[in-house]
C-alpha cells in the first residue's frame, strides 16, 4: 500500500494512476474527497482521465487508510491543506490541477489561498464555503454522536445518491464507504467546520477555478455555488442541467467532460 510519512502522527495514503504516454511529461490531477470519505468514491473518475494526466487520489488524515488521529485533534482548514502540501513535496509534483468534493472542495479553496504557486487549476464540487450560521452540521454531529455514523450516513443519503435516479447497490456501496469512518472523527470534524466562513479568503484565490454543481442542487440552495463565484475572480461557475444529488459522484462523465473543457480553455 502506497503510503506518505508527512510527519511524526500522519502516514497518508494515496492511489497513483498513470497510463498516459511514457514518453511524455503529463500534467498531475489531484483528486480531494469530502468528509467522512476516502478516495475510493473518486474510482469513476480515474478511467476518464488517466489516459492523459497522472492522477493522484488521496486518503486525508483520519479518513480511508491513512492515519487516524485520536480524539482531540485540532482539526482545521489550514491543517489538511498544509497535509496536502506535504503530500505533493513527497511526490515531486510541483503544480498540479486539483478537485476536490463536498468539504474536500473547502479544503482545495483554503489550499489555493494558502499555496496558489502550487496549482495550475482549482475545481470544487458541491462545495461550501460558509459553514456558520447553518444549523444542519450541528444537528449532523449530533446525529452521528446519538446513533453513529452509519445511521447519519442513511438518513441523510438522499442529499448525495437521489432513491429512484441511481443504482440502489451504488447507494448501498456509497453508504458503506462512508459508514467506515471513525465516530469521534465526523463529531469533530462537524463540529469544527460549523463555525467557518471563507468568505473573506475567496477574493484572495487567484487560481482559475471551476465551481461545478447539480441543476437540483443549485435550485436548492443557489447562494453557495452563485456566492462562490461571485467572490473568486477567476471562477466559472456550470451546472448541469438534468443532474440531482451529488454530481460528481452521480454524473461523473459529465462533470469530466465541463472539467475538459474548463481546462482546455486556459491553455
């Protein structure tokens, strides 16, 4: 198993996938999953870009297989950027591309802001930027603190793999990937996260960003998506018409194809 030692409570785990042309210097993605998740829930992305970029998927600290902390640990933003920073020194890679979902998009934004010379393009899916002030993460952590992680991940399933528009075995293998994280982990991370605002550190990210989001969701809650692009100035904000739920992980191929095309407009 590939593993990074970035300091003395951390050994973080990561995928390596590289089919591009030997004989070629290829372009590096980095692909940052969301809270109580692990680079597994990227598996549908990985064959849609491998064959042309070097793809790095990474287990965050506390999740997956990398280490986790024990209770206590002073979660922050900067903490799992600087982790991120540590795991790209480890690898050699310079500038990459990076995507990350859900909170994993909130840790990539943090990332551009702390370290913009290390990126080349900054794409976030379904991510927020403003935690204060919204009640649900608090009601969340008490969910998982009541019944476990399990029974939060189901209840509130619906928000990521809408019932009747995926795969019920998607759903079940969704939840069960989820379902793997640490208790003490997703009530701390919660509760963390429920007090943060980037808001004042977006118009600060300088990095060509692409903020990608479901057509449901974005009628959901148009502020997150909208806010984000209006406080980053070199955003661009698309989202897919027809799609539901968390759509990088529904509508891989589509969120793919807007990344394409995102990327390919800045060379």
């Amino acid at each position: 198993m590939p593993k990074v030692r970035i300091d003395n409570t951390l050994e973080m785990y990561y995928e390596d996938h590289d089919f591009t042309d030997p004989w070629r210097t290829a372009e590096t993605v980095v692909l940052h999953h969301g809270n109580a998740k692990n680079c597994e829930l990227w598996y549908a992305w990985v064959p849609l870009l491998a064959r042309q970029y070097r793809v790095v998927r990474l287990d965050a600290r506390g999740f997956g297989q990398s280490t986790v902390p024990p209770p206590g640990y002073p979660w922050s933003l900067g903490g799992f950027a600087e982790d991120l920073k540590k795991l790209l020194d480890a690898l050699g890679l310079d500038r990459v591309h990076l995507i990350g979902e859900t909170v994993g998009g909130t840790i990539s934004l943090q990332f551009a802001y702390q370290y913009p010379e290390r990126l080349k393009s900054l794409t976030v899916c379904t991510s927020p930027y403003k935690f204060r002030g919204d009640s649900s993460y608090i009601q969340n952590r008490d969910l998982v603190a009541r019944e476990g992680v399990d029974a939060w991940v189901r209840k509130t399933s619906h928000q990521r793999i809408n019932p009747g528009q995926s795969d019920p075995q998607h759903m079940e293998w969704y939840a069960q990937q989820m379902s793997r994280t640490a208790k003490h982990v997703v009530v701390e991370t919660l509760t963390y996260l429920s007090g943060q605002d980037l808001s004042n550190i977006l118009p600060q990210i300088s990095v060509p960003t692409l903020v990608l989001v479901s057509e449901d969701g974005h009628k959901r809650s148009p502020d997150r998506a909208e806010g984000m692009r209006r406080l980053i100035p070199n955003s661009k904000l698309v989202v897919l018409p027809g799609t539901s739920g968390y759509v990088q992980h529904s509508f891989p191929e589509r969120c793919v194809a807007a990344w394409r095309e995102f990327v390919g407009g800045l060379n």
